[in-house]
C-alpha cells in the first residue's frame, strides 16, 4: 500500500519527529513503512536526520510569508500536497490536523483522505479555546469540509468520535482507534531521581504538556497551596513551553507557591521517561482536547497517573484501577487526589503496574496495524471503517 503524510506541525529548531502532531504523523510512519507499506511524508524539513530510513522524505522550503500564521499553514500544506502529487498516485493520504486534510479533500478527489484527530475546534470553544477569533472561524470551515468529505476520521476517544459526528461526519466513517505509545522508548528509569538530581528527601509532582490555556496547569497551580499545607515537602515539576507561561509565572507568584516549582522548558523527548519514573505522581488537569500523549507515555514508564475526566483520559483510566480522576476546573478536588496518593504510596504504584501491563496493547506497531486494517483496507474496497477493539469501552466512554 502506498500511503502519503503531510508533516509541518513542529518546532522547526528541535530533532525531525519529536515535536508537535508530528510526533504522531512519524510514529505511524516508521510501523507502517516497517511492515512492508511505502510510506511519504512531505514537510518543511530543515535537517537531514529522521526518524526511520525506510520512509520516503520530501522536504522543501517554506513559502516567503512565514510559518505560524493562517496564510502560511495554508501555503505550506498546498505545498506539501503538490509535493506528494509528484510521486502518486497514493492508496491513501493521511494528516494529523484538520487544515491539511480539508486542503487535500478540496484539492483532489481521487485518493481517500484519512484524519486522525488531534481535537475539535467545537470542543475547544466548549471546554476551553486558545484561538483567537480569526483563527477560530478558519478551524471551523477546516473541520467542517474535513468532517464532510474526508474519507474516514480516526477518533481516539469516544467522546471525539461524538464532537466528529456533531461537525458532520457520517458515523460509519469515525474509527476508534487510540494513539499509541513507543513502549521501547518510554521504560521505567532506574535510579531516575540521582540522574535528575531531585531529592530523596521531597515529594516530587510533574506536570508535562504545552503550556495553554486548555492544559490546565493553572488549575494545579492554584491546588499547591492545599497540598503543601499537608506536604510541605512537595516539589512540582512543570515540563513544557508555551503562551501561557508567563501567566502560569503570576499565578504562581500570587500563590506564594513559586518557591516549590520547577520549571524546565522544553525536554528532548527521549529524556522524559525518566521525569516520570522520579515522579510520585504526574497530573495533567486539562479542560479540553483528545488523548494526551504524555498520559500514555506516563503510564508506559510506571508513574501513577492523575488526570481530569475528560476525552480520552476517561476511555484509559479506569479510576481505583489505572488512576485517579477528578472534574475538571476544580483545584480542591485536583488537591484531595494528589493527597491521596502521596498518603498512599502502595495504592499508588499497583495502579501504575496496572496502567502499564494495560498500555502494552497500545504500541505504535499494532496502532499501525489496526488502521490499515480497520481502515485504509476497507476505504479501498468501498466499505465502511471500522472501530478497533484496542479501545476499552465502559459505560462513561461507549457511543
């Protein structure tokens, strides 16, 4: 089978593949091209090192107008598209992002194009929008021509599934298949605190994600004073860049909390397992989006895992079993579950061996797998997509 992606949403600056939708677009590239498939990815590339040899890399320049703004992404995917024509014709074209595909559903109408959803921007503005309005209206007019006329939308939550049918997406076209996670990268680290230099002595919290609005680390922040008046010892680790950081910076200086942060920017992604192996607990308390990445790779390395019930969160985590849940928006329920789980360090970890014997199902190789069979295969044969029994259905994540 011969499959084209289209790649630009990262960090130009940091390693091809580690950042960004990205990450997700190279993690499905490298299983898929190692199982025999031809595999294209077009990007705005600026190095010369990838991620896996046997996937056909185009890369070229970006347009004259710049990167981050509206006209450019569009420039750019136009661009990437009439890159990959040169090589076609293509089974199938499949993006991260609903700019891209939404560009290649208008622009030709002989290849099936396949959207695995970073989010929705009607959930956004329901559960918590960083685009300004400009912005907004675009997104919407993207994921409605997505929604309409992509061949096949990959949920990987239920409750994406549900805002990708409320846009317009037919539902026998939405498959539920999960991201995956590179379960050879993220392994528990041992003696990861001495390589960190954290203390033995302190209580360690971690928090990695971009730093936005919808990600909720103000919600954590403003739960550090409840936890430190019971653990005074605690340090909160915050992994990431983005907008909001400075505000996160007030937000802490308000809270007389700065004194117990840390703040490390950016990690290369291959130095993450081991913040969370040194961590008693990582918490991502967001409001809004699809299945955070850091929560899979969390759980492949053993760190017990508090999340908001929200998304995908809810169709992984089984509370008592797999970790701890807590309503979004809410500080003092976010604070009692942190303290429940330092006050219970056993509890903690038999949870955690339980995300990560639950996580071994969902490696990249057998993602890839199940999306060119519950997928691509039946888009070429003219039926309709079917949703994978990777995805643990219980009563809160079912369609």
């Amino acid at each position: 089978m011969k499959i084209g992606f289209v790649d630009y949403v990262f960090n130009r600056q940091l390693p091809i593949g580690t950042d960004g939708l990205s990450e997700v677009v190279w993690s499905l590239a490298g299983p898929l091209a190692e199982q025999g498939h031809e595999v294209h990815i077009a990007g705005p590339y600026i190095g010369s090192i990838f991620p896996n040899s046997k996937v056909k890399v185009h890369s070229f320049e970006l347009p004259f107008i710049g990167y981050r703004n509206i006209i450019g992404h569009i420039l750019i995917v136009g661009k990437a598209i009439k890159v990959l024509q040169q090589f076609g014709p293509f089974d199938v074209f499949h993006a991260p992002e609903y700019l891209s595909t939404a560009l290649l559903c208008q622009l030709q109408n002989q290849t099936p194009v396949v959207l695995t959803e970073p989010g929705n921007i009607y959930e956004r503005i329901a559960n918590g929008n960083p685009y300004d309005f400009v912005t907004t209206q675009f997104f919407k007019v993207a994921a409605h021509n997505t929604a309409v006329k992509c061949g096949a939308v990959i949920a990987t939550s239920a409750e994406m599934g549900r805002w990708w049918k409320r846009t317009g997406t037919n539902e026998n076209k939405i498959a539920r298949i999960p991201l995956g996670v590179n379960l050879e990268g993220f392994t528990p680290v041992a003696n990861a605190r001495k390589q960190l230099g954290w203390s033995g002595q302190e209580k360690h919290l971690l928090f990695t994600a971009r730093l936005s609005v919808e990600t909720g680390a103000q919600y954590l922040l403003e739960a550090m004073p409840a936890i430190l008046k019971v653990y005074p010892n605690v340090r909160l680790h915050i992994v990431g860049k983005g907008k909001f950081e400075e505000e996160l910076h007030r937000i802490a200086n308000r809270l007389k909390v700065e004194q117990a942060l840390n703040w490390y920017g950016w990690v290369k992604l291959d130095e993450l397992p081991a913040f969370y192996s040194a961590t008693e607990a990582m918490v991502f308390p967001g409001t809004s989006g699809g299945t955070p990445r850091v929560m899979l790779q969390a759980m492949s390395c053993g760190a017990p895992f508090i999340g908001s019930a929200i998304g995908g969160i809810t169709d992984h985590i089984e509370p008592g079993e797999t970790g701890w849940l807590v309503p979004p928006r809410q500080p003092e329920a976010l604070a009692n579950a942190v303290i429940e789980v330092l006050d219970n360090p056993g509890i903690a970890q038999l949870n955690a061996e339980r995300a990560k014997t639950y996580v071994n199902s969902l490696n990249w190789a057998t993602v890839a797998e199940q999306i060119v069979q519950k997928v691509y295969l039946p888009l070429l044969q003219g039926k309709f997509v079917e949703s994978s029994e990777l995805v643990r259905v219980n009563s809160k994540s079912a369609f």
